[in-house]
C-alpha cells in the first residue's frame, strides 16, 4: 500500500560487481518441514523408538538432490533433538528455493509439499512460508534503468545492470507495477560469508548516484 503511494521504489542492497544495479530478481520461496517420531530410551529401547532426526536428514538429502538449472533447493536451518539418550521425537527445518522463472517456482513448491506424509511411521509436515514473485524488468523499471545510466555516465562512473537471485523489497512493489530499481547500496563481495566485505572508497561514488536519482 505504500509503495503504490511512490512514484519510484530505491533500494539499497548491495551492488552488483562493477558498480551495477539490480532490475530484476529471482522468484524466491520459503519451507518450513517438520518431522513427528516416537521418543524412548535409546540405551534401553533403542529399536521402540522412531527418529524425527533421521527422517529428517533423509528428507534433506532428497531435497537438497532436486536442485537444477530451473530450480534450487537449500536446507539452510535444522534443529532437533532435547537430550543424548532419548531417540528424537520432532526435528524441525527451513528450506529455500528459488528460480529465474515463476512457474519453475511453482513446481518446485508442489515438489516440496509432495513430501507431507501424515501417515507415516514418522509423519513429516510441510507448509510454505514467505514468498517472493519473480521480478521481470517492465518498461518502467527499464526507464528507471535508463535514468541511472545516464547519471552514472555525468559521474564518470562504470555501469550495468542485471538480474539476481535474492529476494528483496523490489519483488514486490515491482510486481504492483511501481518502477523499482535495487542494488543501489554499496560495493563490495561475499554476501553472508565470512569474506564480506564492503570496498568504502566506492561509497561517496555509490552515494553520488543515489542522491542524483532522489534530486
């Protein structure tokens, strides 16, 4: 509701390499799975007992194996478990998965929801979380595009932009039809690695077209 009050959407997450920007994003999509077994003593009565845990990293292995060119798969959270000598009872796990094409999205979610199993001897849940539309570059957000190149050609500054995977802010208000333009923040690399880090002498650059765009 606020983004339909602009007349264009800014967004600050990092830059692509070489001082680009983002008009286009992947689709994106978030699983929550969840595994039920049946806790006993696992010294005692190890064989009473149905692990949560191992249907879990059973389900991961499967999962993660249906990543592909159209579609990917990444188990990116899992906790389970309460104490050593008791066989698991609920395991719990967070999955993403993103793709270039909506409809490739799409497939992939029934392939993920094809994994509940109410019945089984160790049932398994899954439910969809956030969802993000895939971002296709429109002819206003191409315009938008077309405004940064120029500026950054007056500042003396290198330009391109691209699609990326990520989800952001921009798949939405670009999906309502808002010119949205993203990868305005800073330079620099290895996005939630131990090796990020930001380049500060391109920031008063990044800075720069920024303050252009909103005067």
């Amino acid at each position: 509701a606020e983004a339909t009050r602009a007349k264009a959407v800014l967004i600050p997450e990092p830059a692509r390499k070489g001082n680009g920007v983002t008009s286009g994003r992947y689709a994106v999509a978030r699983y929550n799975i969840s595994t039920y077994g049946k806790p006993s003593h696992a010294g005692l009565r190890l064989s009473e007992g149905r692990s949560a845990i191992r249907k879990m990293a059973s389900h991961i292995i499967d999962i993660e194996a249906m990543t592909s060119d159209d579609c990917t798969f990444s188990v990116g959270v899992m906790n389970a478990g309460t104490w050593v000598n008791c066989v698991s009872s609920e395991a719990t796990a967070e999955v993403l998965s993103m793709s270039k094409r909506q409809q490739d999205l799409d497939d992939g979610i029934k392939k993920m929801l094809a994994f509940n199993d109410p019945d089984g001897d160790v049932m398994t849940k899954v439910s969809v979380g956030l969802t993000r539309p895939v971002w296709n570059a429109s002819e206003t957000g191409l315009k938008l595009v077309d405004l940064a190149n120029r500026l950054s050609t007056q500042l003396g500054q290198p330009f391109h932009h691209e699609s990326s995977g990520g989800g952001s802010d921009g798949n939405f208000t670009a999906a309502i039809g808002v010119p949205t333009l993203d990868g305005l923040g800073a330079v620099g690399g290895g996005a939630h690695a131990v090796s990020e880090h930001v380049v500060v002498a391109t920031m008063p650059e990044r800075a720069a077209l920024v303050g252009n765009l909103v005067h």
